[in-house]
C-alpha cells in the first residue's frame, strides 16, 4: 500500500502567500508577522493586521497536520473575547471569508455593529434585506434571495480615485507594492510589483510613463 504523499510546504510558505494576499487586497492595513522571544507574549498568532481599526489575527497551521497548543487555543479565545477576530487558517480563501464574515456585521455608514439581516417572504418568494439598527440605512432589492447576496451589496465600497502614481508619489514607495502596467507590445502583463528603493529614488531614469506606469490599486480588467 502507497504511504500518503506529505505536504512538502513548511508553516513559513503559507505564511508568506497570506501577507502577499492582505497586501496586495488591502494596501492600507497594517499586517505584521508576530516575532517570538524571551520577552514576547506566548500564542499570539502568526500574523497581526489592522484592516478598518479591526483587529485580526490569523493562525496559520498546515493544512494537515497543524495543531493548536494549549497557549494559542487560549489567545485566540482571549483576542475573540476582546471584540478582534483570530482563527486557524492555511489559505488566503479562509483569511478573506474571516474578513468578509466581519464586514458583514459592521455599517459602511456609521460603524455600528447593529445589522440586522431579514428574511421574508415576497409575492414572488423568500427574499432578504438587512439593515443598520442605528443609523437605519438598509439595502432591500427585491430580488435577493440568500444572505450573502445582501451581505456583498451591503459591503460594497465607492471605489477609490485611482490614477497613475506621480514621479513625487513613486519616489516615496520604496519597497512598496504597486500595480505595473506596461505601455510596450512586448510589456508582461499587468501585475503586482514591488518598487525597489533604489529604482524609487531615480525613477525619472526608467522611462515612467512612456514605457509604463504605475497605480496604488489594481485596474479593473488589468490595464483599465
């Protein structure tokens, strides 16, 4: 019989892909790695972020294999009991449904946590609606007909002001991300980069917006 093939990735490869994911997708949290030492506070999860004034903290674990000691099952509790979010995850999918499950208890309007999310029953069928039990907005479309379809409508944000990145801004962005679009046919794709400080210093020396250019966020459809 065949031995079961072992994941070759050690905790730091799940790590790493996790604080690319929460930079790349939220660039004005603030994410950590957790360093142990003689004077650090045992069982803090590995990676810390601040997304929105929220506190967040992930355990990564392998998927298989990974366990909880006795001081980490207690910190998560405590950070939870405390009013943040920290959980056991292994892929950046569990990260953005710990975050999307927070979001869809705040208002986009005024920061309570009082949303109420209805079901209820239409001429045409079950349908839902939820609102703020403080500031009364509320979404009803009519037409929703799971939790979650409200819940995205319900977290949905103006899209930010995104033009290209001046010499001045990418001078300050040294070893910093930032969404690289090339001009040229035999440009890469448009993808996630980083700015080496070196390259942020002496831009006007890499041929900035003749041969591409540089945005804070992502383009819709890649180039925009």
């Amino acid at each position: 019989m065949a031995s079961r093939q072992q994941d070759p990735h050690k905790e730091s490869w799940y790590q790493a892909r996790i604080i690319t994911w929460l930079k790349d997708n939220y660039p004005d949290a603030f994410v950590w790695k957790a360093a142990a030492g003689p004077y650090s506070r045992g069982g803090i999860p590995d990676i810390c972020a601040i997304i929105a004034g929220h506190f967040f903290g992930f355990e990564v674990k392998r998927p298989e294999g990974g366990r909880l000691s006795k001081i980490q099952e207690q910190t998560i509790k405590e950070i939870n009991d405390a009013g943040g979010t920290a959980l056991v995850v292994s892929y950046s999918e569990q990260v953005k449904e710990a975050i999307e499950q927070w979001q869809s208890t705040q208002s986009p309007f005024c920061g309570s946590t009082h949303v109420v999310y209805e079901r209820y029953n239409s001429p045409v069928g079950e349908r839902w609606r939820c609102w703020c039990a403080d500031c009364i907005a509320g979404i009803d479309p009519g037409y929703a007909q799971s939790w979650g379809t409200v819940r995205d409508m319900w977290n949905r944000r103006a899209t930010p002001p995104n033009p290209p990145l001046t010499l001045e801004e990418l001078r300050e962005m040294g070893g910093k991300s930032y969404w690289h679009v090339g001009l040229q046919e035999d440009s890469p794709p448009p993808h996630w980069n980083v700015l080496d400080p070196f390259y942020a210093q002496h831009i006007e020396d890499y041929g900035y917006g003749k041969r591409w250019l540089a945005y804070r966020y992502e383009l819709e459809g890649g180039r925009g």
